[in-house]
C-alpha cells in the first residue's frame, strides 16, 4: 500500500510539473487547477501541505473586458420590461438565414452489422448495468432524503466536489439512447431516475438540484476553492431538457427551469452586491456549457431571463479573443472553453448576431490550423499549447475525449449553417478516430480519458489507463456514453422547403425514415479494406404504401480525401457527372420505392505533415488511408526510411494473411503459456488476454514455401514447409541462434535454411497437437523444457531419443487461430531497417503504438 500512495504521489508531481509552465488570464492561477485530472488528485491526496501550497496561491484572475465590453447591454439586471426590451432588439437584428435542421434521432437507425452499431450496442449494456439508487445516492443526501443501495465510485464518490456530473451525462445520453433504439427497459429506468431527483429537488424546496450543498456556490461567490459547481449543474440541467426533447418528459423540463429560476436570483443578487465585473471573475472557475443549456432553456419556453442568464455565461475574457480574432488560446484550459463557444453558437441562432458566428468560425479555423493532431483531436495535458508547435506535445497525455466531443458539436453547427463540405470532412475524421476508438472493444463500461499520440505508445498505458465500469466516472466517461449514444445524429440534415433536400454527410449503413418524401433511405456501406481501395456505397428508397414521394434533393458528399475525377456514382445505373472533391453531389428527382444510387470513392494512402513550422519537425508525418488514421504497431521505433517494393513503400496486407496466423501453446498445470517474440527472442509465457500487446507478441504468421494460399483453419497447413514471421515484424523471421536458442532476425540476412521449418503432427502422438521439425537438419524440433515456466527460452534440439516422452511433450504444442488479427484495413510499411504493420487506430486495444514517424524517402 506504502508504494501505491508513492507511486500515486509521483504521477501527480510529475502531472504539476508538466503543466506549472502553464499561465493565463481569463481562468484559475494557478493554472494547472483547471485540469480535471489535476484537481481530483489533489482533493484525493494525502499530502496537506501540498494542498495548502496549491490553494493559497488560488485566484481567478480579473478579466480583460476591452475588446467585448461595447458588445453587451451597460446595466445588466434591469427590470423585466428592460430585458424584455433587449429580447426584442436582438429578434429584429436577427438575420434571415436557413439553417439545415437535425433529422432525429427517432427517425435514423443504425445498420446492425456495421462497427457503429456494435459500439452503440457495447453502450447500451453499459447504461442497462448502472443502478438507478446508486445514481441517485448523492443527490438523496443532499436533499437529506434516505439513500437506499450504495453509491458509486471514482468522480461520483460521496467526497468528490464533482459528484452528480456524470448523473447528468446519464440522463443526457440515455435519452440519446432511447431516441436511437426506443428501448423500453432504458426508457423506464431512465424515466424512474428523473422520479427520483425530482422528489430530492421538492424535498429541498428553493428550485436547487444537485449532488452537493449549494453552500459549493457559496465558496464560488467567494471566489474561494471549489471544484467547478456550475460544470455539474450544467450536465444537470442539460440532461434534463434532453429528457423533455427527445423523450418528451416534462416533468424533466419544469424541474430544469426550476434550477434555472434559483440560479438566475443566485447570479442576479452577485451582481447587484458587487458588479457584473464581479460574476464574469468567478466564470474563471470552469462552467461548462452554462450558456449553451440556458440559451436552449430561452428557446423552449420564451422567457427573457433565460436568455438574459446565458448572456451571463458567455465568457467575455475568452470570447472575446476570438472576436478580436487572436489566435491566443494556448494556455487556456480547452475544455472549459470550448462548450462556451457551443453556447456563443447557440446565441447566434437565437439572436442573429452576426458576431458569434464570426467567433465560431475562426475558433474552428485556428484549431484546425495550429492545435490539433491528425485524429482531429487537441489538447495535451488538457490544454491548448503554442501554435503550431505540436510536434512536441506527443505523449500520453493527449486529446482529451471529451474536447473531441465538444469540438464534434461546433463543426456540426457550423456545417448547418454553411453546408460546407471541410466541417463535415471534420466531423468524419474527429469521430471516426477521436471517439470510436475510446471503448475497448465490445466490453461495455470500458473507456479512456486521454488518447495518446506519442511514441510507443498504448491506450492501456496513461495516467488513467482504460476506466472500470463502476469505480472510474470521469469526464470523459460522461462525455463518452453521450458519443455512443447518438452516433446516428450526424448522418443526415435536412432543408425545408417548396423542393426539400437531403444532406447526407457520413458514410454510416443505416436507414432513415425521411418523412419529407415518405419513403425510407437505406444506406449500405461495404465494409473498407486494404486490398480493394474503394468506399462502397448503396442508397436505395423504399415504402410500404408504394408510388412517388415529393421532389426533393439527395446531396452526397464528395470527401477531400477522395479522388473524384476516378469517383463513380450512378442513379438507377445510369452513371452521373461527380463533382470535384469537397463538394456535394445533388440529385433532384421525384423519388420514388425502387430508386437506387450506387457510389464509389477511391481511397487512397496519404501522408499528412503534423501541425508544426520547426524545420527539424518537418518529416514528421501520419498516414491515413481516405478517413482512417493508420497507427504503427512498434514500441520503440520512430524514424523509418522508406524502402519501395514493387513502386510503392506501403502496400495492404492480403486478406489471406489471416488465415496463416496462428498461436502456438502448451499446457502446464492449470497454466496455459504461449511462444513470445520478447525483444527479438523466443520465450515462453503465460497465455495474455486478447487484445494487449502481450497478444500481438505471441501471434505468428506462418509463411508457407509452397505458396499455399487461403486455408480455413491453420490445422491445414500441417505437412507444408512454412517460415515463421512475428506478427509485428513482418519481413523477419525465427531462426536458430548460434546458442541453438531461437531469434527474430531480418529475413534478408539469415540463411533460408535455418529459417524453414516442417509443420508436422506433434510428436507426442496426441490429437490436435503439431511440431516444428527444422527441414534442413534431420531430427531437430523446436523444444521448450521439460519445465515450463515464463521467460523460459525455446531452443532447437536434435537426434533426441524418439521415444523419450519429457522430450515428445517438450516439443508439440497446442496450433490455435492467433490471437491477433489483422484489421481488413491494414497495409505494411517498408523500410530500411525494419517493416510496420498498420493498422486502423480506432481499431486497437492495448497494443504499442506509433501515430507519428518521421518518414524519409
């Protein structure tokens, strides 16, 4: 126990460190008591002394209100007449333009055998898995109510200041969920849930909700320590009005603007005891999207003082950097400030003010630009660093989940407002390799908080590591189930109208009941691999009753990523002019059951320089094949210099490859160990999980002399002459060591001989089993010992007695389907020194991996 509380006292030190550097007006000082992960390792720590040190410096430094101060009304809190007043003089500034409207989520359905419906299903489970009282168990004793069951750990914790957050992500994403699937047991728990604050919000009286006392804005309105009370309230108070929009609970919606009644007289008296200065010092602390909850509170009901209150939590110190269009949010906490931009969004289609869409597009244009890695995703450590200067941000740390989330929504608006095609470009990349990749496979209950992007690097290996369902619950979880529960939402936008159109904007099988014609869209996308380098994509409309549907537009987006002049798309297999890239195709026609539009999209691999101006980062490039961001399995290796085979240095995998992978293993005991590529050497160990780099160590392809092709099952390749090649080091192979031990060594410099062997029935006469007898020398079999145990190397052994059976035992093994798999969309890398497989990032586990190399030619 002493050396766990060292340990977790030396990430925590090593956490202040790599953050102290960081300094900013506009939010906390010191700055690093932004950070989330920061923050909640210290309120968990032991160390007094280091709390009083951290929190005697705490401040929240007064804000620079020059470039946005004429933007706002001079005296805030008039009486109602007066804000009614400013509702109105903002309805006539409001601009005409049309926006595309979100299809619901009630009418999109995910096809069940593509990877976005398993991901939506590993979610569900999980929401089915957590228990309404233990949910609710904060909240009971804030209310002072009876807490039946047991409460839940990690951030919902009894003692942590962040208690209920994620309460409010589960009410949130639940709603997204039960729109996505209209399951009823969801339905009824989160239904029960609702119940159950409800009673603590009447117990308590004043309007007030929430896991913790409201003596926590006491401490806020003090400006004294406290952990980002309005953050929670805003996953409250949000999850609440998505209850009422999409599951259409009302009692969700008076319990929200009851909150926002007792918040808009907390903000209010703040205001007329110091000054508005005052308020906008403590909106320092994080607030989450405060404004954004608040402006769509206005836009249900129609009351002023909703709007007047999200006016109050547009953050002006932030905002208005970014209206003065200063590319100076390095330093900033990104994601404090990002969902205030989601909100600046919102205010702009309410009010019409031009200004807020001025700031939310050049907010989008400056990370694009500067901050963010090739997943689409930005932040290290939680924060934004210098422009342009990310080549050394790669480690653990990076891409914080739930800014991808967040970042996610200001590229869904801003393509609603523009239809351009670079924000849903964004959007495809950002979820396809920032968000899908976050659960562990279909385990439900398993994510991460950060990505990491560094060198030999491994979701399993963070300062969190991979959460645990029950027990972890941080932002990132709360964000996470949200993302997976409405993975539907993005597919289609559509526009009103005399001649109405639909906007298709990612590829994702599923369907759509389009109301606006009557008929329903399925959309198919064929599965994409490395071998046959198209998006394959069918549309076709159907209906139950027949005949026509209305005229309207079908528009599909041509990605910049593909090559649209070898871009093909038909309609009813007449072949259609495609457009260039980054444009949509638009169809017109009077729709109708039967009609079918076919596409397909080349794909192809590409390199893309990371986001840094220093000349010694230059060869620092990703690869990515069309949206899909290709990660290299390695633990060590950075640098590659290209080595072309057959005119090209990255060539796919061959769908047969899988069918050669094997796992080879014997049994001890109850102990099961397995052959191991460990550093280069061939040794026993104990079988790992799936999954895990130990996995991808212990799975080998066996490379056939005979050219033996696609084989159902490894047992068919007993008899042939095969070579052994370690999964991630394709291009080497196990040879005999000059010790007669076994070694991973370059194909190109060992003797042939030395690397063939015979894959034989094993020698100990057992059924199932196989050998490995060398070809070139009479007698010699891979042998383990007679004990085994891990770590243990395997060896040649030759002219043994045939009929001893320690021997016969020592050299058969167990021949089972490998542990690891190649992705359908992985290619080799060639190079000089050493080979990689790629392989898709959303795709991997806890394997070793490389976003980045630096790649010479």
């Amino acid at each position: 126990m002493k050396s766990c509380l060292i340990i977790t006292f030396a990430l925590l030190l090593l956490y202040i460190i790599s953050v102290l550097c960081l300094a900013k007006e506009c939010t906390n000082t010191p700055s690093q008591l932004s950070s989330h992960t920061f923050r909640n390792a210290l309120l968990q720590s032991k160390n007094e002394s280091l709390k009083t040190e951290m929190f005697s410096h705490y401040h929240l430094t007064p804000t620079d209100d020059t470039a946005w101060s004429s933007l706002l009304p001079r005296k805030m809190l008039r009486e109602e007449e007066d804000e009614y007043g400013w509702t109105m003089m903002y309805r006539k500034i409001k601009n005409s333009d049309s926006f595309l409207k979100e299809v619901s989520l009630h009418d999109v359905r995910l096809d069940p055998n593509s990877f976005h419906w398993r991901a939506q299903q590993t979610n569900l489970e999980y929401l089915l898995m957590l228990d309404v009282d233990s949910l609710a168990w904060s909240f009971r004793k804030a209310a002072g109510l009876d807490a039946p069951g047991s409460y839940y750990g990690g951030w919902e914790r009894p003692d942590s200041e962040l208690r209920g957050h994620f309460v409010g992500h589960y009410l949130s994403a639940t709603a997204y969920m039960w729109a996505s699937t209209h399951n009823n047991t969801l339905k009824e728990k989160m239904s029960a849930l609702v119940s159950a604050l409800s009673t603590c919000q009447q117990k308590l009286g004043t309007g007030y909700l929430s896991a913790f006392p409201s003596s926590f804005f006491d401490r806020f309105e003090a400006i004294t320590p406290v952990w980002a009370p309005y953050y929670t309230i805003h996953k409250i108070l949000t999850g609440l009005v998505d209850q009422y929009k999409l599951a259409g609970n009302t009692q969700a919606l008076k319990m929200a603007t009851w909150m926002g009644d007792y918040f808009y007289g907390r903000v209010r008296n703040v205001i007329k005891t110091y000054s508005v200065e005052r308020h906008w010092q403590s909106l320092n602390e994080e607030t989450g999207g405060m404004n954004d909850v608040l402006y769509q509170i206005y836009s249900i009901t129609g009351d002023s003082k909703y709007l007047l209150l999200a006016h109050l939590f547009d953050k002006p110190c932030f905002l208005g950097v970014l209206a003065v269009q200063a590319d100076d949010i390095s330093g900033f906490h990104s994601n404090t400030h990002i969902p205030i931009v989601v909100g600046s969004q919102l205010r702009y289609e309410i009010t019409g003010d031009p200004l807020h869409k001025e700031i939310s597009m050049f907010f989008m244009d400056i990370v694009n630009a500067s901050h963010s890695y090739a997943t689409g995703g930005t932040s290290v450590n939680e924060f934004w660093q210098d422009p342009k200067r990310m080549a050394t941000t790669l480690q653990t740390e990076n891409e914080e989940s739930c800014t991808t989330y967040n970042m996610l929504k200001v590229s869904r608006n801003l393509f609603r407002w523009t239809k351009e095609v670079s924000y849903a470009d964004y959007y495809e990349r950002a979820l396809t390799n920032g968000v899908l990749g976050i659960q562990r496979g279909t385990e439900p209950g398993l994510m991460i908080y950060m990505l990491p992007l560094g060198k030999g690097v491994s979701k399993a290996v963070t300062y969190h590591g991979w959460g645990t369902p029950y027990d972890s619950f941080w932002c990132c979880y709360g964000t996470g189930v949200e993302s997976f529960s409405k993975l539907g939402d993005s597919i289609y936008f559509q526009e009103d109208g005399e001649s109405p159109a639909l906007y298709v904007t990612q590829y994702i099988s599923s369907s759509l009941d389009w109301k606006t014609t009557g008929l329903t869209l399925s959309q198919r996308v064929i599965p994409v691999v490395s071998w046959d380098p198209y998006m394959r994509v069918t549309f076709s409309f159907s209906s139950s009753k027949g005949g026509m549907g209305k005229e309207s537009t079908l528009n599909l987006r041509i990605p910049v990523w593909t090559n649209s002049e070898s871009a093909k798309v038909s309609f009813n297999g007449q072949p259609l002019k495609v457009p260039a890239s980054g444009n949509f195709l638009s169809i017109k026609q009077n729709w109708k059951s039967g009609d079918q539009v076919t596409m397909e999209l080349p794909l192809s691999i590409r390199t893309e320089a990371i986001k840094d101006d220093r000349p010694e980062y230059s060869s620092l490039q990703a690869i990515l094949y069309g949206p899909y961001l290709l990660a290299g399995l390695t633990s060590r290796d950075w640098s590659i210099t290209t080595q072309p085979k057959d005119g090209k240095w990255i060539s796919s995998i061959p769908e047969t490859h899988n069918t050669h992978l094997v796992t080879l293993s014997q049994q001890s005991g109850n102990i099961s160990y397995v052959l191991s590529n460990n550093n280069q050497t061939i040794t026993m160990e104990v079988s790992p999980e799936p999954g895990t780099q130990a996995a991808v160590a212990a799975t080998f392809r066996l490379v056939t002399a005979d050219s033996k092709g696609k084989v159902s099952i490894p047992e068919e390749l007993i008899g042939s002459v095969v070579m052994i090649e370690p999964f991630d080091f394709p291009g080497m192979l196990v040879t005999q060591a000059t010790d007669s031990s076994l070694a991973v060594q370059d194909s190109s410099s060992i003797d042939q001989e030395a690397s063939s062997f015979r894959l034989v029935a094993g020698v100990d006469g057992n059924p199932g089993s196989i050998s490995l007898r060398l070809e070139s020398k009479k007698g010699c079999f891979v042998y383990s010992d007679q004990t085994l145990k891990a770590g243990m190397k395997l060896k040649l052994k030759c002219d043994s007695d045939a009929s001893d059976d320690k021997f016969k035992q020592a050299a058969s093994f167990r021949l089972r389907k490998g542990m690891s798999q190649y992705n359908p969309m992985s290619f080799m890398m060639s190079g000089t020194q050493r080979n990689f497989v790629l392989s898709p990032l959303f795709n991997l586990r806890d394997e070793t991996y490389n976003v980045y190399f630096s790649v010479r030619t």
